[in-house]
C-alpha cells in the first residue's frame, strides 16, 4: 500500500518521470552564458525551446524537475546575453569616446 517513492507533499508529483532530454545541457549553457560568452545562452535557447513544447504538450510524462532546471537554464541565458549586450555597448560606448578624444587632440 505505501508507495516509497510517492511525494506526499505534491499530489500528483510522478518521481520516476523521465527527465527531459536537454534539461541539464540547458542549466548548463545557460550558467556558462553568464560566465562565459553569450554563444552559450544563445544555444540554451534554442535547444530548449523543444523540451518546453515537449513538457507542455504532455507534462504528466516527464519530471516537473527537469522542466524547473529549463527554465532556470533559460533565465540565466537571458540574463547572460542581456549581460555581454551591456558589456557590448560599453565597449562601443569607449571607443567613441576615444576615437573623438583622439581626433579633438590631433
């Protein structure tokens, strides 16, 4: 009678739901969008654009915990591409200043 996997807290929480395939690659990906380059979060997205369709199409066939670990994959790509955007237009930002600063002094 007692199911030992069964969550009590959670009605209807299934523990031995298969995982969404691209669940960890996209957590991943989207953590190195924020420390490494931007191509990471770009890729985060993309991948995890099926997985979402997938879970939301049927969302009783996977674990609601690989579905959590999307969306905390996806934000973090948001906010590392947001991120390297900033950093971009910093960038630009410095070299017009330099650029004006050097042709006002020549």
């Amino acid at each position: 009678m007692n199911e030992p996997n069964k969550d009590y807290l959670r009605p209807g929480s299934n523990l031995n739901a298969p995982q969404l395939p691209n669940a960890t690659a996209t957590l991943v990906l989207g953590i190195l969008s924020i420390v490494v380059c931007f191509i990471c979060g770009i890729i985060a997205l993309v991948i995890s654009n099926k997985d979402v369709s997938m879970y939301k199409a049927n969302p009783e066939l996977y674990s609601e915990t690989s579905y959590n670990n999307i969306k905390a994959g996806r934000i973090c790509a948001i906010i590392g591409l947001a991120l390297q955007l900033v950093g971009l237009l910093f960038y630009i930002i410095v070299f017009v200043v330099a650029v004006s600063a050097a042709s006002m002094a020549s």
